[in-house]
C-alpha cells in the first residue's frame, strides 16, 4: 500500500503536524508513504515534496482577490503536484488542508476523479464543501439545493475586494465532486463536523467517518511540579490560580473569532487569578495587570510545560471544527473550560471539561470557579486523554485505507 498525501504546510501548523506524524507512523509500519505540500519552508526529507514556491503563492493570492476565486489559479504548481501524483503512482491520495494558494483545488478534484483515483478527504474547517469559507455559521446557503450566493460577508470570508463570486465557487466545488462514486471517502475531525458535511448537497452521497486528530503525547504530558514552579518564578506567579489560554491570535476586539475579549473580561472579574495567555497579540491591546501576555510560543515541549502549569485552560472560541487546545491541555493533565463552540464540546473528556453558551460571561465566570475549586488527578487525566495520540489517529487512518482499497477491489 502507497499513500500520498496533500497538505498546505508539513511539519508546522496544526494540520502539517498531523500530516507529518501520519507520514512517519505509515513508514514505521512499512507503509510507503509520500508528502506534497505548498507552503513554507522546503525540506530536503525523502519521498516530501514541496510542490509550490513562496512568491508564485503570493502572486495567486493576489489574482483571487481581484477575480474573487480563492481555489482557482495556480497553474503550474497544480501540474507540478499532478505530476508527482502520477509519478508516484500511489493507491490512495490523502487531502488535508488545500487551501493557502497553492493549488486549483477544482482542478486537483476533477483529476482525481477522472483518474479513478482513490481519494479520502480530511475536513478540517468547512470551505471545501461552502462558497469558500472556513466557518459557515451562522449562514446556512451551502446546505441549499442552489448554493452560497448573496453572501453579506464576501469581503471578509473571501477576501475579495471586487466581486462576490460564493455562488461561482459553490458551482465549481460541486461541479468537481460530482461522479467520485465509491473512490471518495470522507473524514471528518470530530463528529460535529461530520455532522455538517453530511448536509451539504456536495458530500451527502458519500462515504464518511470521524477521525480525531492526533498529536505527540511524547511531548504533551504531565510535567513535573518542579517545571511549574521554574515556570511560575520566571513568570512572577506565586501562589496564585493559573489559568492558561492559547490561541494563534490574541485580540480585544468582541467580534474575533478566537474570543480574546472574553479572556479579558474574565481576568477583570477575576483579579485574583493569573491569566497567561500564549499567542500573537494585537499592537495596543489593553490587559489587566493579571494577564500575562507571552506572544507566540513555538517550542512545543514550551506549550507544554505551560499547559501542565496552570490550574485550568479557558477556550472562547466562537466555533472550532475540532480544537487542539482542548486535545493538548488535557493530554497535559490540565482540564479545560470554555464556551461552546460545535466541535469542543464533543470531543473533549467530559469528567475533566465544562462549556456554556458562547458569550454568556456570567455562566463562564461560573464555570471556571467551579474547575478552579476541583482537585483534579493530572495523570488520570492524562491517561484517559490517550484517545487524542497521534498513534490512535493514525491506526484510524491505516484502517480506512484498506477498507476504500477493499471496497474498490
């Protein structure tokens, strides 16, 4: 068995991680395995291929905000990443994330599908099933018979500065799974999502399944309580309560995705409780003196170590398709609390979690006192957490390659 899989970044980012771990447990089983990816950085590893350079990405980006087409373009890294597919010759193509202007993925599709390609598709946010955006809610147009259009957010959901072509990029999409039969099969990362891609007109005839993401539980465990102190002095952190909050973009602003603000509002009631938070923050953001903002930490046995440090992690997201804070945190024995957010509230360990309805603050504030006042066992948290190992997720995807091998014999 050959598989080759397709990702917009590899071994960085949340999805190049999973891909990267995906490929190296295939190779440790004595599965060949191939990586293609467009973005970032290029690697001189065997059998990965960096498929799109740095400045042709760029130029595209810049192309779909004039004709406003975020998956067209990219004419030759297309053929460039067809062309490696057909050299490599492999039993199975894996999609992850394809966007990041690499690749026409209306394009990628209809060759897949022409080629009789076996094909499994990793959702990891919604746009390859909507007119282009990673997070539909509250919009329910792709979920009709007829499609995105009209879309009061085109702007911002696709950043384009001329047109709003939603419908013309639902068409496409739709127009590119159309005929797949049984050589397409669908995976979701967690069962919220699965949910909605099996409303979509696009997805709903096919195959699906749930495959949690992993990570490298290596890395995210327990650290001892001399690591939390070293932390805590550094950080000027006595014997206060902890609360950590990671996130790829810290913002005030009420209306961000991420739910900075709420963080914010939370520490202002809260002036006895440290609030560290790990993350890009916004020039002149405003924080009370209990919030720590330490930017962005890349160092994962950093992330870790912090994880593992405070009392408890807060997550308020407006919606995550699955989110690997809550996975992290509790692989490190720390329990999390936060708002509902779709997938969250489903995948994570429901003894060790509580979420309440986004933007109550009131019900929030309830909640994180409750967790801060629970004497809770790091290590059988972590214990139980073992469902989000990067081995667990790739023994779930080694089992639905040969079940679309064999239901295609």
């Amino acid at each position: 068995m050959k598989i080759l899989q397709v990702n917009c970044v590899y071994n960085n980012g949340s999805t190049g991680k999973i891909t990267y771990d995906i490929h190296t447990g295939l190779q440790n089983s004595g599965i060949d395995s191939v990586v293609c990816y467009g973005r970032g950085k290029k690697t001189d590893e065997k059998n990965v291929h960096k498929v799109c350079g740095e400045l042709y990405s760029h130029a595209n980006h810049l192309i779909s905000r004039v004709t406003g087409i975020m998956y067209g373009g990219c004419f030759f890294s297309t053929n460039k990443l067809i062309s490696v597919i057909k050299r490599e010759k492999p039993d199975i193509v894996h999609l992850h994330c394809i966007n990041g202007y690499f690749v026409n993925i209306y394009k990628l599709l209809e060759w897949l599908k022409n080629n009789n390609v076996l094909t499994v598709l990793t959702l990891h946010a919604e746009f390859m099933y909507t007119g282009g955006c990673s997070h539909a809610t509250p919009c329910n147009k792709w979920t009709e018979s007829t499609g995105c259009g009209d879309c009061t957010e085109w702007r911002k959901k696709i950043d384009s500065v001329l047109f709003d072509r939603t419908a013309d990029m639902w068409k496409r999409m739709k127009k590119a799974y159309d005929g797949f039969g049984k050589r397409l099969l669908v995976v979701s990362v967690s069962p919220w999502l699965m949910d909605r891609a099996k409303m979509s007109p696009m997805l709903k005839d096919y195959e699906h399944r749930v495959v949690m993401n992993g990570l490298d539980t290596n890395v995210f465990h327990p650290y001892s309580q001399d690591s939390a102190e070293k932390i805590k002095k550094e950080l000027g952190i006595g014997k206060e309560k902890v609360i950590f909050h990671a996130t790829p973009r810290f913002s005030d602003d009420e209306d961000h995705i991420k739910g900075g603000y709420y963080v914010l509002k939370l520490a202002q009631m809260m002036p006895d409780v440290k609030f560290v938070v790990a993350g890009n923050a916004d020039d002149n953001i405003y924080a009370p003196g209990n919030v720590i903002l330490l930017g962005k930490i890349t160092d994962q046995t950093r992330l870790a170590e912090l994880y593992s440090m405070a009392d408890m992690t807060l997550l308020t997201s407006r919606k995550e398709t699955f989110s690997m804070v809550t996975a992290e945190t509790l692989c490190c024995g720390t329990p999390v609390v936060g708002f509902k957010a779709g997938a969250p509230e489903i995948i994570a360990l429901e003894d060790y979690s509580e979420f309440v309805e986004h933007g109550n603050i009131d019900m929030l504030y309830s909640a994180v006192k409750r967790m801060l006042e629970r004497n809770t066992d790091g290590t059988q948290i972590a214990e139980q957490a073992k469902v989000y190992s990067k081995e667990t997720m790739t023994k779930n995807y080694m089992e639905i390659y040969r079940e679309l091998l064999d239901n295609n014999r």
